[in-house]
C-alpha cells in the first residue's frame, strides 16, 4: 500500500501570482521530465497552446485536459508529482481522479480561484482547499487602495461564468473596494 501523496493547494483571486508558485514549485521539486505531469482543463486557452502561462509571460508546458481525455494513460509508474492549474474549472468527477492519485502516494499541487467574479465558490477548489495537506492563500493588492486583495473583480458588463480574461477585463480588489461599484 502507497503513502498518501500530498495535496498542496495555491488559492485566491486573479493576479494574486497563483501561477508563478505553481512554475517555482515545480522547479523546486527537482524532478525528472518523465516523474511529473503539469495539467490545466480545456476550457483554460488562454496561451493558446500546451502552455501554463503568468500574467507577467512566465510558462511551462503543460497537458490539456480535454472531457475525454483518459488520465490512465499519462499516469506511468514514474509519475511522483501532478500539478495543476486553473483548478477551478475541473469538477467532480475530477475530484475523485484527485483523491486516486493522492491515495497513489502521488504528490498533487493546485492553484486556482477559490471564488468567481460574484464572490461565489469556484467549481473544484473549495473541495480541494477541504482536503489539502498544505494550504498557501495568495493575494493580489487591490486595484483601488493597494491593500491585500482577494475578489476578482469584472469590469466588463457580460454575465458568462467562464469568461476567460485578462487586465481588460478584471482586476484584483479587497473586501471593501469590492463592495462598491466604480
Ligand atoms: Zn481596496
């Protein structure tokens, strides 16, 4: 029977560098090509390409995980770590793909969104954040006073859930800038 792996978890709004600590954790790790997979779902496109990709242009080459995509196959016996980004959008059935590597002895990382633009938990990481080893909460500063921020804020008026964006679109905000509407 295989150790429990760890579950490490990276969470907050957008632009608090949730990528960039993922990038630097797999460096850290020190692992072979062959002994660690990096993840993001489809719906991510925003690189446009097997990338994971910072809002300062930083990236990493990554697997995309489409609905059919059968994790079976990419899970050889070298595999010691999983990271994955934009966690957020995976859902259930996901989760218990999570729990399947962990019980593995696998090393699984995330970061993601803990909360949508309407403050509301964001699909897989609230579930994640439940069972995590480690939890590490990041925070942008808030685009109006400069203190911690931890709500994305849309600043465009379009209601899609998933509306995959950048600086246009969003920006970082504390609890009380959050709150008011300019
Ligand atoms: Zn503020």
């Amino acid at each position: 029977m295989a150790m429990q792996g760890k579950l490490t978890v990276y969470y907050g709004c957008m632009f608090a560098g949730k990528t960039s600590a993922l990038i630097e954790y797999i460096s850290k790790a020190g692992l072979r090509r062959n002994e660690f997979l990096v993840l993001k779902p489809a719906v991510d496109i925003r690189s446009g390409n097997r990338t994971i990709t910072t809002h300062d242009g930083k990236s990493h080459e990554c697997v995309i995980v489409e609905q059919d995509t059968d994790l079976n196959e990419l899970i050889t016996p070298f595999i010691r770590m999983i990271a994955i980004d934009e966690a957020q959008f995976f859902d259930k059935v996901f989760f218990s793909e999570v729990k399947r590597f962990l019980a593995k002895g696998i090393h699984v990382v995330a970061a993601g969104l803990d909360k949508d633009y309407l403050g509301r938990p964001f699909g897989l990481m609230p579930m994640l954040q439940t069972i995590a080893t480690e939890k590490n909460h990041l925070k942008a500063v808030c685009n109006h006073c400069g203190k911690d921020a931890e709500y994305t804020y849309r600043k465009v008026d379009n209601k899609v859930l998933v509306l995959i964006g950048n600086a246009n679109h969003y920006e970082a905000r504390c609890e009380s800038c959050y709150g008011r509407e300019d």
